[in-house]
C-alpha cells in the first residue's frame, strides 16, 4: 500500500510520518507499543500535534480503504479541536470519495453530529438519520443514528 | 508478447526498486501492423514515504509544527 502514490501524495501532504519497526526498531517499537497499546502490526496511529492518539488503522488495508481511514482519521482529529467545518468537510469527503469503504457509514454519522455541533440545529442529525435510510442501513452506525428520526 | 498484447493495447507494468526509490514503469504497446510494435512509454516515479525512526523528535517537530504524526508500526521487510 505505501508504494500507491495516492497514498504517498496524502501521508506527506497531512503527517510527519514516523515508523518503529518490529525487529529494526525493536528497542522503541517495544517502548511505543507499550505507550500506545500497540502490540500488533500493521498498526497504524494517527497521531495529532501534541502526540494525543486520535485514529488507528490495525491490520492490511487496500489503498483506497487506508486512504478512507486516514481522512476519517484527520476528519476527527478536527473534531476534537472543535474545528466542527473542518470536521464535517473530512467526513463527506470519505463519503464521497470512498463509498464503498467500511469508513463511510461511520463517516456519514459523524458528519451529522459536526454540523450539529456547528449550528444546533437538530435538523442535521434528522437529515442524517434520513441519509442512512437510503445508504448503508445495515451499518451499526444506521442502527446508531435512527434514534434521531 | 502475449495474445493480449497482439490484439492492440497491452499494458505491462514493471517495477524496479533501486536505491530505496521505487520506480514505476508503465509501458504500452500497440500493434498497429505485423512486424512493427510501436511502444509508448510513461514514467511514474512514485516517491517512497520518508518514515522517521527517531520517533521522540518526530514528536517534538510535529508540536513545535502543529502537524500530526502518522506512527506506523511496521514489520514489512526494510
């Protein structure tokens, strides 16, 4: 997946990218394993600025699943900073760009409660709940949003 | 050349890691009349992610940046 250029063009536009290796950096993945619960690979951690784990990807995803996961990951990063159009603009971008992936029902959700949180109006979240009428309803987060009808 | 390639387009996709930088060659060849193949040929160069392993300072530039760190525990072949 590294090698995809899509997926090289983003890591480098939104991360510093940092990388213990299991048997190369065995000293620190051992020691940031520990810190961040992280015993397994591939493990990937998405970190904000001050170091605070915000978004993890275990396991082998196909370029378009990781890059869902990544923006899904940058997207609540923004939500954590309070950056609610930031944060609503992330998730429909995985939405809209990776459809099929598993990030976007989860994304969808989100996407509802960022603009809820940036206007209050309760609308958003009707509309949301309404959204997943159409689209991925036998998602848990369908299941997680029909309380809002 | 295969079957494919002879019918017309025939994308081949051939990669070659030197020096830590992989390069993507995607060569197209069209049959356009026995005995000649005319090859048109792009270059991808795909720049590899430049993973830090001195993680502490990665932490520390990403706070003095305010850029988020993407910290990939990795046991793929170096």
């Amino acid at each position: 997946v590294w090698p995809d250029e899509r997926v090289v063009r983003f890591v480098n536009q939104h991360f510093l990218p940092a990388r213990v290796h299991v048997k190369e950096d065995a000293a620190e993945f051992k020691r940031y394993g520990e810190r961040y619960n992280a015993p397994w690979t591939p493990t990937i951690l998405e970190l904000d600025a001050e170091g605070v784990e915000r978004h993890r990807v275990e396991g082998f995803l196909p370029a378009d699943d990781l890059l869902a996961q990544l923006t899904l990951g940058l997207a609540h990063m923004a939500f954590q900073q309070q950056r609610w159009a930031d944060a609503e603009r992330g998730f429909r971008e995985v939405v809209q760009q990776f459809p099929q992936s598993d990030a976007a029902p989860e994304a969808l959700y989100w996407a509802g409660v960022a603009r809820y949180k940036a206007t209050g109006d309760a609308a958003s979240l009707k509309d949301t709940a309404g959204a997943f009428t159409q689209r991925y309803q036998d998602s848990t987060w369908a299941t997680k949003a029909s309380v809002w009808r | 050349m295969d079957e494919e390639a002879r019918e017309g387009w025939a994308p081949v996709r051939v990669q070659d890691e030197t020096f830590g930088v992989r390069i993507v060659w995607l060569v197209s060849g069209l049959w356009t009349r026995p005995g000649y193949i005319q090859e048109v040929a792009t270059r991808e160069h795909a720049m590899p992610i430049q993973f830090r392993h001195d993680v502490d300072q990665v932490l520390k530039d990403a706070k003095a940046q305010q850029k988020p760190v993407l910290l990939d525990f990795s046991a793929a072949p170096m």
